[in-house]
C-alpha cells in the first residue's frame, strides 16, 4: 500500500499552498523514524522542514532522498548529540528504550542534548519561535493488568514489566523537561500496532498454540496508518502535558485476534490451550503479555485530537484489504 495514499494527506489539517510560499517553515526534530513515523513524513514535510535522527549512512540517504535532513547521532553515544542543541523547533519521540533496566536513559541523554545552549548559528532560528511542542509515542503497557477492566487516561500507570518501566520512565523525564521548558507535550500511548506488512503470519505458520477463549486475555490494536495520522495531529492539537490512548474502537482477546489474522491470510487458526499448560509451551515473552488484560478507552482520542480512525475495527481492516 502507498504510504503517501494511505496517510490521505490532506483529509486532516489542509494546508494552505499559497501561504506556505509566504513563511518559512518551523523546524522539526524527529528521533526514531521506523515504518510508523516514516508513514507521517509525506505530511509533515509539507508543514515543517524535517530533521531526523539516523545512526547509519545508507539511512540518511534514504531520509534525503524523502524529502527530510539527516542527522547522524546516535542516543547511545552521547558525543555524537552535540549537533542537536537548538535544531529542532518541535520534536516527535519514538525511539525505543533500552534493552534492559528500568530506566530510560535514551530518552535522558536526548533531553540532555536538547536542553544546552544552542551554538551561535543556531540562536536565531530557535529564539524566535514560540516553545513548539513535542510528541512522544509510549505504550498502552504503561497500564499494567486490570484483568480485563475498561481503563482510560486518567486510570494511572502502573506498569508490571520492566520493558514498560522504562516506558513509564520516559513518560516521567519527558514531562519534567516540558514543565521546565514550557513545552506543550502530548503523550501518545500506543497498544499493538499492526498494517499490511505487520501481521503475526509467521508465529501463526509456526502453529503457536494461544489461550481458550474464557482464559484468554483482552488486546487493544492501532493501524499503523492511525498511529502515523494521530502523531501528526498532536503536533497541532494536543493538550499541554496530555496522555492519549490511540487505540481503535474494539478490543478483542488475543487469540480471537490470531484466529482473525489466520482466516484473513488462508492460515490454519492456532491450536488453543489452558493458561497452566501456557507455562510450558510459549516463551518467557509471551507470557509477559498474557500476563496483561485490558480494554482501552478512546474517547479523548476522538473528542480533543478530533482523529477520525480510517480503520476503527481490525475487521473494517481486513474486510477492505483482504
């Protein structure tokens, strides 16, 4: 599918081509630019000159040839962040933590970075823009277990695994930074993200077993495709120091998703099995997100954002793609 046709460009905040001619455009600073943030670019070009940060050559040719300006660093040596005091006016985040820990010291070297004293060059461009604001994509994960409970964003985090509090760590350094910098942050609590090309064929090929249903736990799910349009209309209407659920109107148990990507893909569904023998048979991973049931609420994706989900179900989805 078309990056550029899917993200439908200006069905949301249409720009206007003759007053863009007239102004310069306000800088744009993106750390981590995977499948998702890559499917927003085509429409924050058009808003902003884009900054990304890349660590390999062949990336950044990639990035240029898009249309964006590379910045080779990399957030795990911090001498390479030196360039980034005062480039980047608004700021997408979306860079992974790291692999281990309960802390995200990713996230604490870019703020670092972003906090010193621009170079002189730089001091012009930045000091006359308002404070611009920033983005930075989390996980619904953040939650915990509510065994199954409908939550929403005032429900609190309270996350169970470290991989989710080293979310929950960038969360907490990315909102202190903003209150001391007078930047407006939008948080953006993402749960699993799937499109064409992300679907679990491979483990379903495999014949990994999932839970009976009355076992089983609830999943929430975002199209790639609404994760991008929503990072793009934070930029310009998220709420100071917000947190939004992006996630779809229909949570569904985990193994009812396998057996739906299954029927869509001509797969045999999974094999189900009991949460003991679960123990046995899947991988520590696995049961790491077994181990967490809930439904997310959207309302305030829909209400303050005003994003209207191209695909509000995972079956509007295959119904039109399959």
């Amino acid at each position: 599918m078309d990056i550029v046709k899917s993200f439908q460009i200006n069905q949301v905040l249409p720009i206007n081509k003759n007053r863009s001619r007239q102004r310069i455009k306000p800088r744009l600073l993106i750390a981590g630019c995977g499948d998702v943030v890559t499917r927003a670019l085509p429409w924050l070009l058009q808003r902003f000159r884009v900054f990304v940060l890349c660590r390999r050559p062949e990336v950044a040719d990639r990035l240029r040839a898009l249309g964006a300006v590379p910045v080779l660093a990399d957030l795990d040596h911090p001498a390479t962040l030196t360039r980034l005091a005062g480039l980047g006016a608004a700021l997408i985040h979306s860079v992974p933590p790291d692999a281990s820990g309960e802390v995200d010291s990713r996230t604490r070297k870019l703020l670092n970075a972003l906090q010193k004293r621009p170079p002189r060059s730089n001091r012009a461009s930045i000091l006359t823009y308002p404070p611009r604001p920033a983005v930075y994509i989390s996980t619904t994960g953040v939650y915990g277990n509510a065994a199954g409970q409908w939550l929403d964003e005032s429900s609190g985090a309270r996350p169970d695994s470290a991989r989710a509090r080293r979310r929950a760590s960038a969360e907490q350094q990315l909102r202190g930074w903003a209150r001391r910098t007078q930047r407006p942050l939008a948080i953006l609590r993402a749960p699993g993200i799937y499109a064409a090309g992300r679907l679990p064929t491979e483990r379903i090929s495999r014949g990994d077993p999932v839970l009976h249903q009355e076992e089983d736990s609830w999943s929430n799910h975002i199209h790639a495709d609404d994760l991008a349009r929503a990072i793009g209309i934070a930029l310009f209407r998220g709420r100071p120091l917000r947190t939004y659920n992006v996630v779809d109107d229909a949570p569904s148990r985990m193994g009812d998703w396998f057996d739906e990507v299954a029927d869509a893909c001509h797969l045999p569904r999974p094999p189900r099995i009991t949460r003991e023998q679960a123990q046995v048979k899947l991988s520590p991973a696995i049961l790491s997100y077994l181990g967490e049931s809930r439904r997310l609420r959207n309302t305030r994706l829909k209400q303050e954002l005003r994003v209207r989900l191209r695909w509000p179900t995972t079956a509007s989805f295959f119904a039109s793609s399959f």
